[in-house]
C-alpha cells in the first residue's frame, strides 16, 4: 500500500479562493498519495493592522465567528473534524452563498442572526455538537486561533493570505484556481505546483484574475 504524503492546509471558511482551493486537493487525494491535514487561520487576524475599505472590515468583524466554532470543535473532537465541518460551512457560505460580503457587512442583528444559522447548521450536518455555535461570541478560543494562523502564515510570510499549503519543509500560497480542476487535471496541476514551490529561490508566478470563484 503506498504512503500517503501529509499536506498541510489553512484556510479561512469566509475566503472563496481557499474554498476552490480545497476542492481541488479532495480532488488530488482522490488520484495521488497524499493526505490534507485542515489547520485554520483568520482573515479577520490578518487584515486587523491593514488600511482596508470599512465595508470589508465590519465584514471580518463577523468573520472570526465559524473560525472561532471551528477551534471550539477541533478542541473537542480533535484536528480530523476540520475536513468535514469546513467542507458543511463552506457549501452553504460559498455554493448556496448565504454569507455574501453584502449580507454581513450591514445590519449587526441579522448578520449575528445569519452566522448561527448557517454554522449551526453546519455542525448539525457534521454529527458535531451544534452547542458549539456558541463559541463564535466567545473569545475563549482566540488565542487558539491566533496561534494557529501564525503557524501558517509564518510559513509564507504576511504579503499573503488565505490558503496557505505546506508540503514537508515547502510551503506555498495558493493555488488560486477557477474553476477546481477535477480527476486528472487536479493531479496534473498538483505536480506542477510541487515541482515550482519546489524549486530553491523560487517565489512566485501569477497573472490577474479574469474570473470570479466557479462554484459546481
């Protein structure tokens, strides 16, 4: 039986790119040896010091609340569960888009409200104690959070964000992809991206985006 290779993944559930990004290494561990290993990290944490429009910021104001439910759980369960609960919270959030920017950056009440909804719903679908969506008012697992977003994050350096994968001592930021390549192609795009992040003194290769996130 082969070895299957660990890959290290943080993310942030609110980030569509990390999403599309995760659903292209299911896609890998289906047709290479490898093994994701789901960490979470905080665009809230990250964006916290940065000159930002105010839209967005009262956005991230919300956006530490399902990674705060995700600590919470991974502190009960243990680190395994992240897979699962991520891949509940990010189908809602980003396939049926019921956390959009708009919808969390107005009205306080309702995008609280929204929040308990769909992370409640999320650890209802993951077999996980849905009490714990009370941790996302809570700044009990904060420390938590911060701890490992900088554990990431410290493996790419602050210009960067949300995913971060680590492979052995590499460590990259991205792929940024859409849509998520599938079967073959998701393997094909692994093994370029392994063999450039690979290469010493190698940092970055990238062109503007032409497209939005393609969510099927």
């Amino acid at each position: 039986m082969t070895e299957r290779t660990a890959v290290d993944f943080w993310f942030d559930p609110l980030c569509p790119w990390a999403w599309m990004t995760s659903r292209w290494l299911h896609e890998v561990a289906a047709v290479r040896p490898v093994e994701p290993r789901w960490h979470i990290m905080s665009l809230a944490v990250l964006n916290e010091d940065k000159d930002i429009p105010e839209e967005y910021r009262r956005a991230l104001e919300h956006a530490i609340k399902p990674v705060r439910v995700l600590q919470a759980a991974a502190e009960k369960y243990g680190e395994g569960v992240l897979g699962t609960l991520y891949t509940e919270l990010g189908t809602r959030i980003h396939n049926e888009g019921r956390l959009r920017s708009s919808q969390i950056g107005g009205d306080e009440g309702d995008a609280s409200t929204l929040f308990r909804e769909v992370v409640g719903e999320a650890l209802e679908a993951a077999g996980l104690d849905p009490g714990l969506v009370e941790a996302a008012d809570s700044t009990d697992h904060d420390e938590a959070v911060r701890a490992s977003h900088a554990k990431g994050i410290g493996l790419v350096g602050q210009e960067v964000g949300t995913p971060v994968i680590a492979v052995g001592d590499v460590a990259f930021f991205g792929p940024v992809v859409s849509p998520a390549p599938k079967g073959e192609d998701a393997a094909k795009l692994w093994d370029g991206v392994l063999l450039v992040a690979g290469t010493d003194g190698f940092f970055e290769l990238k062109r503007s985006r032409t497209r939005s996130p393609i969510f099927d």
